[in-house]
C-alpha cells in the first residue's frame, strides 16, 4: 500500500476547517460524492445517534460526483446542515490535514472500493478508522478498523460509539513505498502472478 504524501499540503487551512476543527467531536468522510461511497448510510447513522443525544458532528469532504443530485439537495436541505452536519465540496490539502488531525474518527461507508486510501490516510494521521466490511477493506485495513455491517446503519451508530468510548488510536495499516508498490509489481508479471478474466 503507497504511503501517501502529506508533507506536500500547503498553506494554512480555511476558516472553515479551523472551525471544524476547533468545535465539538466529529466523525470525517473523506471522497467524491458517488452511489457507491453510500453515504445515506453514514447520514443514517448519525441521524439516530443525534436522535438519541449525541452531540456530535458528520463531515463529508468530497467533491460531487456523478448521480447525486439527490444526495446533494438531501445534504443542503437537511435540518442539521451547517451544524452538525457539514459538507466540504472544496476543501484542499491543508484543510484535509487539519480535518485529519482532530477528527474523532473516519467513516467509509463504501459497497465498492478500489482500494480504499482514505483508510490509509486517516491511520497515519493517527484517527480512527470505522469501515464497512467489504473484502478491499479487510484487505487493507487488517483487523484495525472498527468494521460495520454493510448498508447498515445501526451497525455503523454502534461503531461509533464504540470508537467515542475508546481512545483516540488509529489503526496499524501497513504501507509501502510507491518504489516498493513498482517493484511488487514488475515481479507479479514476471512471474505471472495475475489472472486475465476471459471474455
């Protein structure tokens, strides 16, 4: 797994991201707005943990993506927007740092990954992680995360609220280099290591 590369985030965060940061707990999504990124499940979960008293906070940073117009107008019209519900569509790097420094925990609801680097980020900014129990997760990820049932979100609000009655330890995730990751690589081919699926 690449280690991803922090030190390249500049200038000082936004007033916003300072905020945030500086405010009551909360729980940080971080990737584009896509159906399979389910975050209606995260928003779920919260919804029941506000609905029983905690005060805590979900934020989403991601751009939009492709099919969520629904998902955006449900986020902007919710009645927790800009709250203890906050939505980042152009945060940058120096945000994204700030954010990772002083979330509480990181969600990542997704039914489909490709590889799942926002568990990556988050364990090495020292957070957290909460992740739906899909095989790239578990892949990744080891037995770190905090995993939930997928799709389900009173799986994902007891998560949370094992995460908030636990210390602040993220997760041990092995990482490599991306020279290590070429390498790797170069020796599956060469090896035919890999399988073709057949049309």
């Amino acid at each position: 797994i690449p280690r991803p590369d922090f030190a390249a985030a500049k200038g000082e965060p936004s007033a916003t991201a300072v905020w945030i940061a500086t405010g009551p707990a909360y729980f940080l999504s971080v990737g584009t707005l896509e159906p399979r990124k389910a975050y209606p499940v995260a928003i779920a979960a919260f919804e029941r943990l506000w609905a029983a008293g905690r005060d805590i906070r979900y934020v989403i940073v991601g751009r939009p993506g492709w099919n969520t117009r629904a998902l955006q107008q449900r986020l902007r019209r919710h009645a927790e927007f800009g709250g203890r519900l906050l939505w980042l569509d152009d945060a940058d790097d120096a945000d994204l740092r700030l954010l990772y420094a002083n979330a509480r925990g990181a969600v990542n609801c997704a039914v489909a990954e490709g590889f799942g680097l926002p568990l990556v980020e988050a364990a090495m900014r020292g957070v957290p992680v909460i992740a739906s129990d899909i095989a790239v997760f578990r892949e990744v990820g080891g037995d770190g995360p905090r995993y939930f049932d997928l799709l389900d979100s009173k799986s994902l609000a007891a998560a949370i609220e094992d995460v908030l009655a636990r210390p602040r330890i993220a997760p041990e995730i092995k990482t490599i280099t991306w020279r290590e990751s070429a390498l790797e690589l170069v020796r599956l081919i060469r090896a035919e290591a890999y399988q073709l699926r057949g049309g």
